[in-house]
C-alpha cells in the first residue's frame, strides 16, 4: 500500500522593482537555491531564477509597466523596469516557463543561498562579443591592459583602461582603491552587478546613435546608476560628489573570472535603510 504523498510547504514572498513601480507576489516552497546561468544575457544581468509553477505569480502593481527585452530567435521576453532597470523576470512569448529574479524579492539574503550552476553558455547560437567603437579612455597608464565589452543589445559600449590585468585573488577584508566587489543593499542586490570603481578617465562609455543612457538615483542622489535603456543591463555607477566612476566587470570581455574573488560589502547593514513598497 503507497504511502501518503508528501506535499513541500508553500510560502509565499512578495517582490518589487527598486523604484516601486512594479509589484508582486510568489508562491513556492521555502527558498534555499537559485540557478545562476552563464549565458550571454543571465550573465551580464546577474540574475538568480527561481521558477514558480504556473499561476503562482501575482502582479499586485504596475501590470504593463515592464519593459520588454528580446533577441535571437525572440522565443523568450526578459522584462525589466524602465525607471530603474531591475530585472524581474522571463518568460516565453504566450506567458509559459516563467521564471522570476530572486534579485527582488523581499527580505531574502541573497548570499545565504545555494546557487546551482546552468551552463548556457555551452548551448548554440553563440554570443559573439561586439567591436569597441568609442574613443579610448584618456588616463595615461604605463603597461596598461584595456578591456572592452557592451551591454547585451550593443546600444552602449565600454571600455576600461587598466594598471595590469584584472586581479582579486584574494578579496580585502575592507574595501580598498580599484576593489571588486558585490554589495548586497536595496539596488546593488537588484541590480546584480561585479563592480570596480576608478577615475573617470580611465573609463570610456560609447552610446550607439539615438540612445540616452538610462539614469536612475534616489535617496542622498550621490550615485547615478545606468543602465541601458533597450536590454536593461547595468554597465555602470557614476560618484557624482566624489568624481568617481565604476564599470560593471560584467559587460567587459576577457575578464579572467578564475582570478577573482569578489569583496562582498553588506551595505544592506548600513543606513538609511530601504522601506520595501507595500
């Protein structure tokens, strides 16, 4: 005789866009893993899936106000909010296998997670890195190491100029001059970046013809956060009282990964303190 069927306890976690516009609610069993995927698209945006079976996903705010990203064969919509530039969630074109960005959700510590690796990236067609057509950062640099990259669509263009290569190996127990690092507050978590922060003239930024890069602060305003208009992806943080500029190491090409361990900064600890949207 079969035994009874055991049926996983569903809690329920409510989710917002930085700025507010967009609100939701889902319903699945208690959060303990995301899946990190390396594609093109997964890997530039941050993203961390969960995937809530059909019809436990709930918009409780700003129902059409996404905006939509898509590309290659145009089967799957990525939607992220055109005031912030939080990526929420994707899915197929007639609303199947959705999958919703952990990134924004309520309350959860992002870090404390078990992450499960999917290599898209393994998976044709390939994405082709794009040409660098901007003007060269200005800094003069002896032995530099100039990296170059692009959010996804190619709409904005990046280039850094660098002291060497890119190195972490091991990450500061404090933050330091040119750290890589993750910051786990209320838009760094949202908006999934590995950043590094240097003067502005060793960071270049090429906008292709009609774009105005999408610029996003709140708060003291001290920090402008942009992000492409067209795919949504963060490319970057302007200092705009220290004169500083961070590049988000996501977008850039040739990035060695395996020689970087990133300084994490809890500035979810610090004030003032995010007020989630109701």
């Amino acid at each position: 005789m079969a035994g009874p069927v055991l049926t996983p306890d569903i809690d329920t976690y409510k989710g917002n866009c930085h700025c507010g516009a967009f609100i939701f609610k889902i319903k699945i069993p208690k959060l303990s893993s995301v899946t990190e995927c390396n594609c093109s698209i997964c890997f530039k945006k941050g993203y961390k899936w969960i995937f809530p079976s059909s019809g436990n996903f709930t918009v409780e705010k700003g129902e059409g106000s996404l905006k939509d990203y898509k590309f290659g064969t145009r089967e799957i919509v990525h939607k992220f909010c055109p005031t912030c530039g939080t990526g929420i969630m994707r899915q197929r074109q007639d609303g199947t296998d959705l999958a919703v960005n952990a990134r924004a959700l309520q309350g959860v510590d992002l870090w404390s997670l078990k992450v499960i690796k999917y290599d898209g990236a393994a998976i044709e067609p390939f994405y082709s890195p794009l040409a660098f057509t901007g003007p060269e950062p200005t800094a003069e640099i002896e032995n530099y190491v100039r990296y170059t990259g692009s959010c996804h669509c190619g709409a904005v263009n990046l280039a850094l100029k660098n002291s060497g290569p890119l190195v972490q190996k091991v990450a500061p127990i404090e933050p330091v001059d040119g750290v890589i690092g993750e910051c786990d507050c209320s838009i760094c978590a949202r908006m999934g970046r590995i950043l590094t922060y240097r003067p502005p003239a060793q960071i270049s930024v090429h906008l292709n013809h009609g774009i105005i890069l999408s610029s996003y602060s709140f708060g003291s305003t001290q920090f402008e956060h942009r992000f492409c208009p067209v795919c949504g992806v963060a490319v970057g943080v302007d200092d705009v009282v220290e004169n500083m500029k961070a590049v988000n190491l996501r977008c850039l090409d040739g990035v060695g990964w395996k020689e970087i361990e990133t300084y994490k900064h809890r500035g979810s600890e610090e004030g003032p303190a995010y007020i989630d949207p109701k």
